[in-house]
C-alpha cells in the first residue's frame, strides 16, 4: 500500500507534462504485457480487477476532456462584433 504521505503529495501538486509522461508509460507497460498474455507479472490484480481499473481511468478521463472542452467553448468568441 502507498504510503499516505507521498499520496498526499502527489494529489496536491502542480501537474506536470512529467506526470502525464509517466501515466503513459504506465498505460504502455501494461499494454506490452497484456499483449503478450504476461498480466500476472506486471501486478498482483487478476485481469477483471485491471479492467475495472481502466474503465474508471477511461470514465474518467472522458469527463475531463468533455469539461475542458466545455471551458474552451465558453471562452471562445460569441460571433462578430460591430464594434
């Protein structure tokens, strides 16, 4: 288990391109093994567990991109001004 400490840390800090380097890696990893039928040494979850992992990751992420694309739309110009 994660210490509480490092936890912390890591949900409180900036973001970094760094972060999203390693989620990908991560993502990658676990792609090669999964791919090659070698899940079991890459982590202690069975494949159902790493599933609903994912589909939460995946949930996730598309309602971050539905938000964010919901912010650009909002601060995008509204039409032509006559001014």
């Amino acid at each position: 288990m994660m210490d509480m400490q490092i936890l912390q840390k890591m949900l409180t800090e900036q973001l970094t391109e760094a972060h999203f380097e390693a989620l990908l890696q991560v993502m990658d990893r676990l792609h090669d093994a999964a791919a090659v039928g070698e899940l079991e040494n890459m982590t202690a979850m069975d494949a159902r567990e790493v599933q609903g992992w994912l589909d939460d990751i995946i949930f996730t992420a598309e309602e971050v991109v539905r938000e964010l694309q919901a912010t650009v739309r909002a601060n995008e110009p509204k039409g032509w001004s006559d001014n």
